[in-house]
C-alpha cells in the first residue's frame, strides 16, 4: 500500500454540498500535523481493519483572493503566523481536504517560497501536500506599451495580465498525488491574434489600443495549463486556468472578448483546433472563469458551451449558504436569473455583480463523479465559522470541490 492510498481516509463518507470528511475518524487525525500524520494514518488503519481501496479523489478549485500589492508581501503574511485572513484559508482547505487543489489569486515568487511556505502551514492542519506547481503567470508582466489605450504605459493593466507586480495574483497546485512534470503543457504564452477565431477588440475599425499592443498581448490573463497528475498507474490532466473578469474596460469590450476566449480556450483544446493536439487521458478543467452562465455582464453563452460539451460532465456542485446569501442579501441577487444554490462568489449586492457562479471544477464524461459541493455553509452552520478568522473574511469565492473515481 502506497502513502497515497492512506488519502482514501479522507475520501469516503462525504456526501452534500456542505459536508467534508468523515470527521469523527479523521478529525483526531488532521490536530496532529503533518511531522504525526503518518503514524497516525497506520493506526487509523489498523483500527479499521486495514486500508481500502481509495474510492474517490477529491480535487478542488478555490480562489483565494491571496494576493498583496507588493513582491514577498504575501510570504512575509504566511510566515507571520498572525495574519487573519491566511488563517482562514488555511482553515477552510484543512476542513474540506482536497486531494488536488487549484489556488488562484495566489501571489507567485520565482523560487516558489510563498506556496511552499503556504503547503507546509496547511500540513500542520491535515494530511499533507507533498506536491506542489506554479509557473510564472502573465499578470504583472510588463509589457512598455499602453496596453489598455489610456495614453500611458507602466501601469498594472498595460501588463500581460492585470497585476502590480510580475506575479500578483497568480495560480498553484497542491497535490497528495504525484504531478508529471514532464508532460505539462503550458499555453500561457500564446498571443490573443494566434488564437484560432479569436474575438480581438477594435475601436474605429482598428485594432484596440494599437495593432502593435494587439500583436503583443497574450490570450491568457493568468495562464492556462494541463497538468497531468498520476493516479494509480494513470493520468488525470489538470486544466487550470483564471480568466481576466469581463468588466473594467470600454465600449470596445476588451476585457469581455478576452474572458470569451480565455474560456472558449478549453473548448478550442478538446475540440483539437490548436496546434498541440488533446491528451487522451481523462481530465478535469478547473478555475475561476469569473463568467456566470446567467447571470453577469460576460458572454455567458461561451461558458453555457463549454458546460454542454459532449467530452465534459458539469457536477454543478450547491450550497446552502449560497441560497440563504440570496435571500438575505437582496439588491441585485434578486434580479439573477441563475439558481443561487450554485453560486461561488459573494460580491456587492449594491455597487456590485451580486452573487454568482464563477468558479468551476468540470471532470470529463469518462470520471465517475461520486459527490460534489461549495463550501458556503449558512450562517447557523458551526462551520460558518471558518469563512473568517477575527472578523476577516478567507475570500469573496468559496472553494468548489469535486469526488471523482478514477477509472481502473
């Protein structure tokens, strides 16, 4: 019995959109940390009568709005042992344990030292992350054009991607299972006019700012990535990715054509209209497409494709907390068309979007889903308590996670 069928411990038993693990085992199991996990697991097992077969794999999306407005800021907050809203994070993903999880609007350091920092804090909590990937994003990557077609260059939205500093924002995995770094394809730095189809900005009938800043520009705002992760002698490919939010721009709608293809991306990949052909291994597109298929200014048709594409299966994992958030909240929730039970984000309910779907964990048809959910447990949940720590709230998303069973 491999380490990796110890995770099982944490994959049966978990069924509804609020509930996680089987606490009542594992919960003595996750205080101890990550130097007693181990010895901890083999007793749990013995007590048990010995290791099942894992069942499921729990992998999960979560944005979780990590980022600072400064280089080594976010690493500084990690390693304080103080700083409130990482330690609702932390406490949020040791609650709901995932086997693979997706981090967005997490910060990126070149050496890694922030998620790596963050992977050790969370193993003091639960069964540790041993695996772990980032690759530099676009965001913060400086471009010397003015990029948004404000007349000025040098700012946060004349980068690759929206961001402050080379990295703001980025993306990362934290895995139980081993990641196959050699097969990894990273798209991230294909320009927008190499996509195929691609819906490009004009103003005036001339490409939006210049032709040479839209001869520059990159599709992805973050990045997108397949990353294959091992499973039982097997493959799963990981395709992570966080598109530029579909608002924030002018009438020549540069930011809602770039979320259109930032998502239309996947479908793009599987249908095999890139140059890199599909991964016929099974997979499970992840991340916030900060796109609602209802509701929202975006161009929801291109996610309402994506979700009906015959090689994806949508779980469209609920919650409870979302439904009540809609009813108490009001303002513009109650003008959503979308069901509020799937809701990720919780956004201004005045100034803002309201409530929405955004954030999505899609396996393919070949993965068995055995449960799904959101964490957003209502307000009279015990759990409720950990979406802020001292009146600080984890993030507006919430995290999406999905069981699957792989294939034998």
């Amino acid at each position: 019995m491999g380490i990796f069928t110890i995770k099982s411990v944490y994959a049966r038993n978990r069924h509804g959109p609020d509930c996680v693990d089987d606490r009542a085992k594992a919960k003595a199991i996750m205080r101890l940390g990550r130097t007693k996990w181990i010895a901890a697991s083999l007793i749990y097992g013995l007590l048990s009568g010995g290791f099942a077969q894992a069942e499921s794999i729990r992998i999960a999306s979560y944005n979780t709005e990590l980022s600072r407005r400064g280089p080594g800021l976010l690493l500084r907050d990690i390693q304080s042992d103080k700083d409130e809203q990482v330690q609702a994070v932390v406490g949020i993903i040791a609650h709901i344990s995932p086997d693979i999880l997706l981090l967005n609007g997490f910060d990126y350091d070149f050496g890694n030292a922030a998620l790596n920092a963050f992977a050790n804090l969370i193993s003091d909590h639960t069964a540790p992350y041993p695996y772990r990937f980032a690759l530099r994003p676009n965001t913060g990557m400086n471009t010397g054009l003015d990029m948004d077609g404000d007349g000025r260059t040098g700012g946060p939205r004349d980068a690759q991607g929206y961001g402050q500093f080379g990295g703001q924002g980025g993306m990362a995995i934290l895995s139980r299972l081993p990641i196959h770094d050699a097969g990894v394809q990273d798209f991230t730095d294909m320009r927008w006019v190499d996509f195929p189809h691609a819906l490009l900005p004009q103003r005036d009938g001339k490409p939006f700012p210049s032709p040479k800043a839209q001869a520059l520009q990159r599709l992805s705002t973050t990045g997108h990535w397949v990353v294959p992760i091992k499973v039982e002698g097997a493959m799963i490919n990981l395709m992570a990715f966080h598109a530029t939010p579909p608002v924030f721009d002018g009438d020549e709608d540069r930011n809602g054509m770039r979320n259109h293809d930032e998502v239309r991306f996947w479908s793009a990949y599987l249908n095999g209209e890139l140059d890199v052909k599909p991964d016929t291994a099974p997979f499970v597109i992840l991340g916030d497409a900060n796109l609602d298929p209802s509701d929202g200014d975006g161009r929801g048709t291109v996610i309402r494709g994506l979700l009906a594409h015959p090689m994806v299966q949508d779980a469209a994992p609920t919650s409870h907390g979302a439904v009540n958030a809609t009813q108490v909240q009001g303002g513009v929730n109650a003008r959503h068309k979308g069901n509020p039970a799937l809701d990720t984000a919780d956004w201004s309910d005045t100034s803002g979007p309201g409530n929405m779907r955004v954030d999505y964990v899609l396996p393919s048809v070949d993965l068995e889903i055995a449960a799904s959910g959101v964490f957003w447990p209502k307000a009279d949940n015990p759990d409720a308590a950990l979406l802020s720590v001292g009146g600080t709230p984890a993030s507006r998303h919430h995290l999406v996670w999905v069981d699957v069973i792989p294939q034998r």
